[in-house]
C-alpha cells in the first residue's frame, strides 16, 4: 500500500505539470478526474462512464474537456513524454526508442482516419484507426511517450472530409513511418537520450527513418523484409534471406535478448559484415522451429563498439512496446473513447499515456526495492517452501492504487445516471426511427 500511495505522488507531480497548458483552470480540474478514471477499475472507459465515476452529473464536461476547451494537446504530451525520459532514464546507455502502430477496429466511416487497412490487433484487413506509437525502454522500465493518429491521403485529400473529421488544416498526410520519423526527432529535439531504436519491418525499409537516425547519431536495429538487398564486403549485392547459404552451423550463436515471463528470450542469432563497417546484418531464428526467420538491419554510430550483445539486447527491446500496447487498451481504454474527431482522439490518447505513465513509473521505482526471484537450476528443482513475490506489475500496481483510493458515489448519484441514460437513449431511438422514416 506504501507503494499504491506512491502512484498518487506521480499522478500529482504530472498533473502539476500538465497545468501550464491548460488557458482555464475547470478544464484543467475535468483532466485530473478523466486520468483518475482512466486509473480506475471501470470495464469501459469513455465520456460516460468517466463522467459518472468522476461525480458529475452528466457527460458534457469530459466532451468538452475533448472537444472544445481550450488547451495544448502537442505540449502536453511533450510534457508527459519528459515526464517519462526523466524517471526511467538509464545510465548504461541502452535506453531504446521503440517505434509500432496500434489499431482500433471501427464499425462505421466517420471517425477520423478510419478505412480498411491491416491492423495488428486484428491481425488482418479491417475497418479501423492506425495510430504509430513510440515507446522509451530502459532497463527501468518503459512507458508510452508519443502517438500519431494515422490520417489516409483520402481523408487529408477531400475538404469535406477534412471538416467533417476535424482534421487540422495544417496536417498534412504522412506515411506511418514518416509519422515514426517525427516522433523520433520530436523526442531527441526535446532532449531525451535516444541512443537506440528499433521497430519491425514496416519502419525498417524506410530509408528515411534510417538516414534521421545516422545523421544524429542514433544506433539502430530495424526489421527489414527477407526481400531487403544488402551489399557484402566483396561487393556483391544480395537479398538478406539469400544469405542463409552462406552461413554455417558455426556461424550461429544461442543468445537470449532479454528476459520473458517465462525465463530468458533465447534465440539463435547470425551476425553478418555488409560493405560499410558501420552497417551489420542480424539474423533471428527460433529455435523451436528453425523455419522461423526474422532479419534486422544494424547500425552502430561512430565510436560506439560494434558489440554482437548490445544489438541483440536492442533488437529483443521491441516487445516492451507490444506490451504497452495491451495494457493501455486493457487496462487504460485506449481504443475506448468513442471520440470521432481529430483533436478529441488525440486528447484522450494524450490522456492515456498520462495514467499508464504514472503507473509504470511507480512500478519501476517500485522493481527496486524488490528481492531477486529464484529460479530452478536444474529440470527437477522443486520450488522453496517460500518464494519471494514478484515485483509489482503495472496491472497490480493499478490494483492497489484503486484499492487505497477507492471512489464511493451515493445510491441518489447511481439512479440519476441511470435516468440519464435512459432519457437519453429514448431521445436517440426516437432521431433513428425518424431517419428510417426519412
């Protein structure tokens, strides 16, 4: 519960500095309640639900908060994203910027870049909402630092669109990499330490991305597609998955990139010289099905070793993001608002960001103070009579906080909204049959 309280000091210290960017103090005060029930237990989270968690007697001020108050959505999540660099920030030099994209599968056609396209929480073509995301690993922690809703060329395109939307008349369309590319220059222009990034192959074969991070003099390890050509010491010039004949029994090594739930991440991995000696090639392979193939893209700036252990420890970073990704749609509502327009998206993912960056702050400090875990060293290793606890996750940490804080609403505030709703969805049958009847 020590450790619960603590969220609470973080939540106060952003909130404290997320006020500078607020013109009026009500919408300021509405932020605090949105990212306290952001932080709450409730199984869904939008205006609705938010607003009668938070006291309020209808929704209008959190879609307000979304909509039209005035505020600085792009500052604050600069404010958020220094927020994060500042307490996880690592000493060791490996802190990575993980670049990925996020869906939001959608049922209709007026959200704000909404079209069918392939979505990774689906896994397939759907009708939905792409946002890239960046994420800041360390061996702290990780946390979401930045986010871009993904706006088609379509929508960018048609005026009537652009208004209907909300899209901002200055945005201007961008490829998802391209929007990975600002998030990382954002970042390093604001001074946060970024070393590293790494991202898959969708950013990998972007050769912008990749000429941003040589010109600042960012490592990086991006997956790249088996088609991917890359240029031998002996000048040849060959795809990277043509490189497997080339390669011998000896020139595989066992490494694991980085500790899982279940034990270390093992891998065989191929490490292969291309004409430039700053430039490598990283191969992955599983080895519980050698079939299963992945190729990284290496760079090492200048005066940086060209260790094998640093690009496999980069290269295994890029699951933190994947794992941001599930607790702020499970546990955040990130794909939860209900909002339709450009700016209110973006301000409830802002927000978002907000509460999973407390919690996974809180729960960095937290890991250490923690005792190391015992692990077996043998198959047959029965477990002590007393195993020391796990370190506090995210989720638990969550849990406890809502534990030490929880938010208790009289039975007369319960049955308004339940007459609110009522009222209010009589009102919406009733504007539906008519446009039937239209």
């Amino acid at each position: 519960m020590v450790e619960a309280g603590r969220v609470g000091e973080k939540l106060a210290e952003l909130m404290g500095r997320l006020g500078v960017h607020f013109t009026r103090v009500e919408p300021f005060t509405q932020a605090g309640k949105y990212v306290r029930g952001l932080l709450s237990d409730l199984p869904r989270k939008n205006c609705w639900t938010l607003a009668e968690y938070a006291g309020d007697a209808t929704p209008d001020r959190m879609q307000r908060l979304l909509d039209r108050a005035s505020w600085d959505t792009m500052a604050a999540m600069g404010t958020v994203r220094d927020f994060v660099a500042e307490h996880l920030a690592a000493g060791d030099g490996l802190a990575v910027l993980v670049l990925d994209e996020s869906g939001d599968e959608k049922t209709g056609t007026a959200t704000c870049g909404v079209k069918r396209q392939y979505v990774g929480c689906a896994g397939k073509v759907a009708n939905a909402v792409n946002f890239v995301n960046a994420d800041y690993s360390t061996p702290r922690g990780h946390a979401l630092i930045g986010s871009r809703v993904y706006v088609p060329a379509e929508h960018v395109a048609d005026e009537a669109t652009r208004t209907a939307m909300g899209i901002p008349a200055d945005l201007t369309f961008k490829t998802k990499p391209q929007l990975g590319t600002d998030l990382l220059t954002d970042a390093v222009d604001a001074g946060v330490p970024v070393p590293w990034c790494t991202a898959d192959a969708v950013y990998g074969r972007d050769r912008e991305l990749r000429e941003t991070c040589e010109a600042r003099g960012i490592g990086y390890s991006l997956g790249v597609p088996c088609s991917f050509r890359i240029r031998l010491p002996s000048g040849t010039s060959l795809r990277a998955d043509a490189t497997l004949k080339m390669l011998s029994a000896r020139a595989w090594q066992i490494a694991s990139c980085g500790p899982g739930s279940k034990g270390e991440r093992r891998y065989g991995w191929a490490w292969l010289a291309t004409a430039s000696d700053r430039h490598f090639l990283l191969i992955r392979r599983s080895l519980s099905n050698p079939t299963e193939l992945a190729y990284f893209y290496c760079y090492l700036p200048e005066h940086t070793p060209a260790t094998f252990g640093v690009l496999v420890a980069v290269t295994g970073r890029r699951w933190t993001i994947e794992e941001d990704h599930e607790f702020g749609k499970d546990q955040f509502g990130f794909d939860q608002s209900q909002a339709r327009l450009y700016t209110p998206i973006m301000r409830h993912i802002l927000l978002v960001m907000a509460a999973l960056a407390v919690c996974a702050i809180a729960a960095a400090e937290a890991r250490t103070r923690s005792q190391p875990q015992p692990i077996p060293a043998t198959p047959i290793d029965p477990p002590p009579d007393d195993l020391a606890l796990i370190p506090l996750t995210v989720v638990e940490i969550k849990k406890l906080f809502n534990l030490a804080t929880r938010i208790s609403r009289s039975t007369s505030h319960y049955l308004h909204w339940s007459w609110w709703r009522r009222r209010h969805q009589a009102r919406a049958r009733w504007y539906h049959h008519r446009a039937r009847l239209t």
